[in-house]
C-alpha cells in the first residue's frame, strides 16, 4: 500500500477536530503494565497539537499497579 500526504489538503492546526484515545486493559498477566504504557507513550507522542489530543486508560483495576496508583489516600 502506498500513500501519498498532500499537504494543502491538511487543515490548519487550528482547525484540526480534538481526537479522544481510549487505552482499555483487562487481564494483566496478558498486558502487562510496560506494553500499555508503551503504547500510551506512543499515541501522546503523535504529531498532533497537544490541546487537542486526549488519552484515557481505561482499567478493570486487576493491576496491583494501577490499584496502587488510583487508590485514594
């Protein structure tokens, strides 16, 4: 497959529409907590402005990590 970028055909970035990321996990013996957050490092490094770009992990709370992290003191 090949693509071509055309760069007059990209909107301006003000005018870019704001782009919603749901990061969903469930077993982590299956995804470990390094593979998720890999990717969540790799979707927020994406060339798109940053007001415009949300990214939600979404966990079962099967994670000791994640129970750590959310835990409310």
């Amino acid at each position: 497959m090949n693509r071509t970028v055309v760069p007059e055909r990209l909107l301006p970035d003000g005018e870019l529409p704001t782009i919603d990321v749901f990061v969903c996990t469930a077993d982590p013996n299956k995804e470990p907590t390094v593979e998720i957050m890999n990717t969540v490092i790799l979707v927020v490094a994406l060339d798109y402005p940053p007001e415009k770009l949300h990214v939600y992990v979404s966990d079962d709370a099967g994670s000791d990590a994640t129970l750590c992290c959310t835990r409310k003191a």
